[in-house]
C-alpha cells in the first residue's frame, strides 16, 4: 500500500501592543577664550531650568596641580547646590595625556578633607572645591571633574529662568595659578515643560510565526518547500516506517515576542475522536506507543525528535511526544476531539531558522489492514499563552 501524509498550515494570532517612550537631552557649551587653561568643556546632563543636572567638566591642567593646591570650580549665581552635597557626589579624574577625547582616566581618592593622596571637597556658596594632600595633578595632563545627581539635597539643580539664558562657570586650577571660563546655556520654552528634552513613542505589536516544512534526514537547516508533504512509501505488516534519511521530517518553525510564550497543536483530519491514516472506510488508527514493539501491531503518530537550537527563548516537549526513542509515538487526535499540544514555550521564544523543531512521522501497518493508499491531513495551529 501507498501512504502520503499532507501538511496544513494553520495559525491564531493574537495581538497586543505596549508603549516605549525614549528621551534625549542635549547640552550647549560654549566655551571662551581661558586665560590658561584649555581645552575647556562643560556638559550638563539636563539644561532646562530649575532641573537637576549632572555636570561634567574637563580641562587641561597647564601647570598641573602639586600637593597642597587646589581646584576650585565657581558656578554662577542662579544654580542651587544641594544642602548634602559632599565628596560622595563627586568624582575627580587624571588622564594620561592631554588628550582629552581619547585620554584613559584614573580615579582620584576623595573624602571630606585632604589627607595623604585623598583629596579634599568642599562647598562653600557657589564655589566647588577639590583640595591636595599629597597627591598632585601631572602638568598637561587632562582632568575631568563629574558633579553627579544622587536625589534631594545631593544634587546641582539649573537656575529657574524665563527665556533662553547663557551662564558663565569659571574654573581655577593650582591655587589660581591657572584660570579659565565656559558658558551653559539654560532653555525655558514658554510652549513646553521641559525644553531639553523630546518624546519618542512606539507602538510594538505582539506576534506569533508558524511556517512548515517537510525535509528529509531532519531540520538542522534552513531548507524551504512549495509543497510540504510526508510520502511514508509502501508498509509491511510488522515493519515500521519513521522519518529519516528517505522519508521527511515535519519541520516546525515558530516564535513569539509575547512574555509569556506559546503553545503548538496538530489535529488529524481523521473524522473520529482519534486521528489516523485513511483509505475510505479503512484506516490505521493514531495511537500512544512504541510501534517497534510487537504490542503494538500497527498505528500511526508523531515524535519530536529534536527541539532544534532555539534563536532565542526556549522550547519544552508535551508528552506523550516527547520519547527519546524513534518510533514510540504520541497519539494524534481526530478532527472530533481538541487538537493536542505537542510543545510549548513558557517565554518569548523563536526557532532557529537553520536549527527548527524536528516531528518524527512513524506509521506501521499489521497483515489486517487492507490494500489501499492511506492518507491524512494534519493541521498545526500556534496559540499564545496571555
């Protein structure tokens, strides 16, 4: 007898979407002519008013700064200094060339006063102060300070102004012995509360894939067929036919971005509770077992015999297909009865396009049945888990 098996391709979608928003903020320097420090640049994380902001600045320090010298940077009237803000909301950094886009950086110790190689900090006003014990700063060397946001009292909030206004910082490197100065400028857009800044929004909607195929020797490729079809050739009673090098496999490739993965089921086209090989009023009916044992004299089923290499998530088997054993099957069901999962991912999870899930089809017929081409039509259908 002459069996063919033909695939249908089904699939349920369900669909949501969520919601992404994105902010970007810029900052404008503009930096004056030092009187000897250079390469000057201060970057404010935030510059719309009354924002706290995190504040970095970096210069080249000409004459560097020896032990018992100071840095100190002076802010403009307007900006607010947290009443907290101490040592732990600062860093203080040496470069290793006067490079200062390209320089590697080394962290300085900071503490509440200056002892050995920790630096002290201080506030006092407006006036941010990094003092040496021991330690110094290599002549012509860059040095970045970063003033950091660590929530109430502990951060440097932008002053409150009512149009666009440019601001003056200036710096002061080995006790005076190097001076220089940039300009912020602070945004307030009458139009908008945060000027700064602008909001992206995207919808992403859930999806789920199903495509199959039927590919001789297995699933570990990328293999693509106009016509997905299983020809188990002729069966002899007592010898079991299974997928392998000359009958196809059932190729599944699937995946979902939902978080809480998906489920894979196949139902028989059989019209009965179970499913099965059909050459009009004959039949091999769809069973649960091994067909390689005598036990069994005849039936029909599916086996996965690889979960394939998951691009990303994973994927777990539903018994009764999930033997190790080729040709110990799991029963499928007929069109009367609910379909059967077969597998199932419990996360966002996608096949591997050259490494997909791998269905055994194995079918064995007894001296019983009669002559006939016996076929069936299997449908897959992929469900989300909500």
């Amino acid at each position: 007898m002459t069996l063919s098996l033909s695939l249908f391709r089904g699939i349920f979608l369900t669909v949501i979407f969520g919601f992404v928003v994105l902010s970007f903020c810029l900052s404008k320097v503009n930096v004056s002519n030092a009187d000897r420090l250079s390469s000057i640049s201060i970057n404010l994380s935030r510059i719309n008013e009354s924002t706290p902001s995190v504040i970095s600045i970096r210069f080249v320090a000409t004459s560097g700064v020896s032990s018992g010298q100071s840095i100190d940077i002076m802010l403009p009237a307007g900006f607010v200094i947290g009443s907290g803000f101490d040592f732990a909301d600062v860093t203080l950094e040496q470069g290793n060339t006067g490079n200062c886009d390209t320089a590697t950086y080394t962290s300085k110790s900071v503490g509440a006063a200056p002892s050995g190689l920790t630096w002290g900090f201080g506030v006092s006003g407006l006036t941010l102060s990094f003092t040496s014990g021991t330690d110094s700063i290599i002549a012509g060397r860059c040095v970045r300070i970063v003033f950091l946001d660590n929530g109430v009292n502990n951060q440097i909030i932008t002053p409150s102004v009512s149009v666009d206004q440019s601001f003056v910082v200036n710096l002061s490197s080995a006790s005076g012995i190097d001076t220089g100065r940039a300009s912020v400028v602070i945004l307030n857009d009458p139009s908008t509360p945060d000027g700064d800044q602008i909001g992206i929004s995207a919808n992403i909607l859930g999806t789920i894939i199903l495509d199959l195929d039927t590919v001789s020797g297995g699933c570990a490729n990328g293999t693509e067929v106009s016509v997905s079809s299983v020809d188990l050739g002729f069966l002899y009673p007592g010898m079991v036919v299974t997928s392998g090098p000359n009958v196809n496999f059932i190729c599944v490739d699937v995946g979902t971005n939902l978080p809480n993965g998906l489920k894979v089921f196949v139902r028989s086209s059989r019209s009965n509770l179970t499913g099965g090989l059909v050459a009009g009023s004959n039949y091999i009916e769809s069973v649960n077992g091994n067909l390689n044992s005598v036990s069994v004299p005849s039936g029909y089923g599916l086996r996965i015999s690889s979960l394939g290499v998951a691009e990303f998530g994973s994927f777990v088997p539903t018994p009764p297909f999930n033997s190790l054993t080729p040709g110990y099957v799991g029963m499928v069901p007929g069109a009367l009865s609910p379909p059967a999962e077969i597998f199932r991912s419990n996360v966002s999870a996608r096949t591997g396009l050259s490494n997909r899930v791998a269905l055994e089809v194995s079918a064995k017929s007894s001296s019983s049945v009669p002559q006939g081409v016996y076929t069936d039509i299997l449908t897959f259908t992929a469900l989300v888990s909500i």
